[in-house]
C-alpha cells in the first residue's frame, strides 16, 4: 500500500531496568549451553510484578506523545498490540493504555498476531488516520514473559523473550517521518505449527506445566509428510522476500536505497538464515547487537527498535528505513519509512 499523507511524530519506549543475563541462566541450568550460543541473545530485560505490559506500553505511549506534538484531542484510536499475557484475565489492556496516556473517547482495539502485532496495527492505524484529516493515531505494543506460566529461555527455540513496550504516533499532517508504503501478507495454512495436535482445552495452564511452544512444532512436525518442511521453510522465506519486494515496490525504492533495516531480536540463527540470507543483507544496517542485550520483546520489537534507532544518532534527513515483522498465524508486515528530519529528542 502506497500512503501519501501519513507520518511518524512521535515514538516511544519502555525497557525494564532489571536484566538477566543469558551466562547466568546456564550457570543456573535454567538455559541449555548449547542453545545459548546457538541463539546469540546474551541478557533480556525482566519487568516486576508491578510494570505490567500495558504499564509499561501506557509509558512509552506517554513518551511517544509528548514527543510528538500532538493535542490529546487529536488521537481518534488506540491499538495496543500483545503477544502473552498482560497481567490479568478477563480485561481489556487497550483501554488502560488509552486512559493512563491520551484519555478521551475515541476507539480503543487489542491486536493479537504473535510477533508481527505491532506491524498489524500500524497497519489498520494508518488507514484509519489517513481517512480522517486531522487526527493522530497511537499505536502500542508491549509484552512480558514470566514464571510459571511461560519460560523465557525455554518455551520456545531460537528465542529468547524480553520483556518492554514501545508506542508510535501517526498523523496525516506532519511529522519526522513519512511512511512511504506499507504491506502484509498471510498464510493461516501454516497456523497449526504454533497449536500443535493436543486438541483444545477450556482454559489457560491447566497442567502447571509452562508453555512449551517447542513441543507443538514437533507435534505438528510428526503429522506431516518426509520433505514437507523444507517446503514449509522456503514457503515462509518466498512471504517474506514477497512482502517486502511489495513494500519496496509501493514505496518506489530497492532495497540498496535502504539505510537501516528493523526486524525482531530473535536466536542469531533464524536472524541470520531467515532474514539476512534472504534479504541479502547483514547486521551493520539494523540495530540487532544492541538487540541481542534486550532480547524479544514479542509484539513490541520492531516499535522498541525504531525509538532506539532514531534515538542512537546514526539518522540523517533523508534515510529510508525498513521495518518488517512476521508472527505466527502466519503473517508477514514491513513498511518503509523516509526521515525527513531527525526530531530533537533524537
């Protein structure tokens, strides 16, 4: 998608001050050696009881609307996008964003698409500012993974999760950067591979047993016929490079004309073979070894690693960045953004 009149005024973030580190946890036998050398995250930031997700995304939302200029009257929708759990059952952390940052009574949502959440809702956010002159839009993302309900270092292979938010605002009159096009591509063929073959159940946690995301993959591994997941592989690989080569396209770019390129903090090895390879890229256009100190922040990721990148210096008026995501379900998002000036606060 092509947008004309739709801009980036303000982002924001929040990282928990508590780290773990990923040698403690092996020394600990929490964390297996071989799979933390394999992954490459080396520390995660680990939140309290008391800064839950939707905490500490209403914190970087604060942040990001300051930033950005824009009156509280102006902000027509909130969407908060999540991955795990956001600190109590039968609630709506949306609202609580919305009321602990721009108040008002405009449209609240909850996006859930795993890893590429935040994409998704910046997605439906620009169309909504961009067919209401005028307003302002603010998008939130924020996770946490804890004890006994999900295992940060085990639950899932080729990951590690952190825990933080992030928040951007988008307007359809000014800001620092203009998006240039956005695109998302699904494939709910493949939603099994994160459900797995234990059927349903009537509630979450019934056994006490952490999440363990590893066992449904190789329960649905089991189901499927011998060479089917090299083929499942190459299918996600071809949405990707698909998704992106649409939104570079839209955007009227190639991907050489691209200064820095924004993705999850997940293992080394999928970074490296599911993003670089294929992209034809590597790490000295992304911000993925400070990355690897923060550790993936589920849905929050791309909208954590924007705010550090524009906070880190290395911008100039004139840069095209790409931001892609994809999360279990499954979808793919990117979008590419121009900067037109690089804010103050950057």
């Amino acid at each position: 998608m092509r947008w004309e009149q739709l801009y980036i005024a303000g982002v924001g973030a929040y990282l928990p001050a508590a780290v773990d580190k990923a040698e403690t946890a092996v020394a600990a036998g929490l964390y297996a050696a071989d799979a933390a050398e394999a992954n490459g995250i080396r520390a995660v930031r680990v939140a309290r009881a008391d800064e839950a997700p939707p905490v500490m995304a209403a914190a970087a939302a604060r942040q990001a609307v300051a930033r950005s200029g824009c009156e509280e009257a102006q902000f027509g929708l909130v969407v908060h996008a999540c991955f795990g759990y956001q600190g109590q059952e039968f609630w709506q952390p949306a609202s609580y964003v919305q009321d602990n940052s721009v108040g008002g009574t405009g449209a609240v949502a909850e996006v859930r698409q795993g890893s590429n959440g935040s994409l998704i809702a910046f997605e439906l956010a620009a169309s909504w500012v961009t067919a209401r002159p005028g307003s302002a839009a603010l998008v939130t993302a924020g996770d946490s993974f804890h004890l006994p309900y999900f295992d940060r270092w085990t639950s899932d292979d080729s990951q590690v999760f952190g825990d933080g938010a992030g928040a951007v605002v988008l307007t359809s009159s000014t800001g620092f950067a203009r998006v240039r096009s956005t695109a998302t591509l699904s494939d709910a063929t493949l939603e099994p591979i994160y459900r797995g073959t234990a059927g349903w159940s009537v509630g979450p946690f019934l056994d006490g047993r952490p999440v363990d995301l590893r066992e449904r993959k190789l329960a649905y591994a089991a189901t499927v016929e011998e060479g089917a997941e090299g083929r499942i592989i190459a299918r996600m690989g071809g949405n990707l490079l698909a998704m992106v080569e649409t939104a570079l396209r839209d955007a009227d770019v190639e991907l050489a004309d691209i200064a820095y390129v924004l993705h999850a903090n997940t293992g080394a090895r999928l970074v490296e073979n599911g993003f670089y390879k294929l992209l034809g890229i590597d790490d000295t256009k992304t911000v993925y070894e400070w990355g690897r100190d923060i550790g993936h922040i589920g849905a929050a990721d791309q909208l954590v690693n924007l705010n550090h990148l524009v906070e880190s210096g290395r911008l100039a008026a004139g840069d095209l960045v790409l931001v892609f995501g994809v999360g279990i379900g499954f979808t793919w998002s990117a979008a590419v953004l121009e900067i037109l000036d690089v804010p103050a606060w950057g």
